[in-house]
C-alpha cells in the first residue's frame, strides 16, 4: 500500500474522527524544498489541501516575492496530517502518532532544505531551539529519530505566516528568512 493511502486509512490517533480527510501535501516533490507546518486548520480540511487559508496566502505571496512557485520549486505538508479540532495544537502523542509518515516523505522524496513554520515543526527536528532565537539560522540536520541521512539536510526555521497577520511588520522578518533560500539552493542543486 502506497503511504497515501496508508495514511488516507490511519487511525492511530484520534485526530481521524474528527476531520473530514488527512491533508496529504501539495506542489513539487522533485524541487527537494520541503515546508513543514504543524496541522491543518479549517480550511485546509475543507479544501484537502495544505496552506490554502488566509495564512498560507501571506506564505505563497512572500514566497512569490522572491520566486518561488508552490507547483515548481517547492513542496509543503504537515507533521499532523488531520486537523485538530478548534484548531488547537497537535499533541504529542498525535505528533508522535504521524511523524513516521513525514520522516517517510523526507527519505523517500530526498529532500535537502526543510523549512519549518513555528515551534512545532522546528522542535519536531531539534527540541532544543527558540523560535524567537533560532529563526533565519541555518542548521544541518544528518540524522533524525534514530535514522541517519545519506547527505546532510539543511533545516532553516521560520515564523509561522500566521504572525505577520498579527503584527504586519513580522513580514519582512519572514521574507529576509525565505530568502536564504535562493542562495542555499544555488549552493546545492
């Protein structure tokens, strides 16, 4: 069974009662630019779609301000695949519950630059860091839950987009982060 289905079919939480579907992903896995949010909200489950709501437009546009195409130059998921209800935060038991699908996708897809959105997906990788200290840093990641990567990872933590709806001025702060990207990918690919 392939790992869309397994996970259109899991109930190893709770969280599959009450969403309509698991959000799988969406955009390009052969870009090797994976951004990771925590869980869908409402929209998203209404639309079975990552970042669709008002949040991840202000993602896509900043993205788009420095040339990046959610269908060309990167892919985007979510640790949690069904959304919380209320859109409270995942547990960790639910984040526990889903991660081997997400280190699935990061093997089988190769990725080489993660983008984590907030604390949740950042400490996912390193629970040691700060998203107010950390973020805009550059960090390799070589292994993660007992699996060593082939080639290094490079992690590069953000704000959540959500943040710049709350205090517009966080949206340069977002950019000047995203835009490290351009450069790291030069430097890889």
């Amino acid at each position: 069974m392939d790992l869309e289905n397994i996970i259109k079919w899991c109930k190893k939480c709770e969280l599959y009662k009450t969403c309509n579907s698991p959000i799988m992903w969406d955009g390009n896995f052969n870009s090797k630019i994976l951004f990771i949010w925590e869980a869908p909200g409402a929209e998203e489950d209404i639309q079975w779609k990552p970042f669709v709501w008002r949040s991840g437009k202000v993602l896509t546009k900043i993205l788009e301000w420095i040339w990046f195409y959610r269908q060309e130059d990167y892919y985007i998921t979510n640790i949690v695949k069904c959304r919380p209800p209320e859109n409270r935060d995942p547990k960790k038991e639910e984040i526990q519950a889903c991660s081997p699908y997400l280190l699935e996708q990061i093997i089988e897809w190769k990725f080489k630059i993660i983008v984590t959105l907030w604390r949740f997906s950042m400490n996912f990788f390193m629970s040691n860091l700060k998203i107010s200290q950390d973020r805009g840093k550059i960090l390799k990641l070589n292994e993660f839950n007992w699996h060593t990567f082939d080639e290094d990872i490079y992690l590069l933590p953000s704000y959540h987009p959500a943040v710049a709806l709350y205090s517009p001025s966080k949206i340069d702060i977002i950019r000047k982060d995203l835009e490290q990207l351009k450069e790291l990918r030069e430097k890889l690919f």
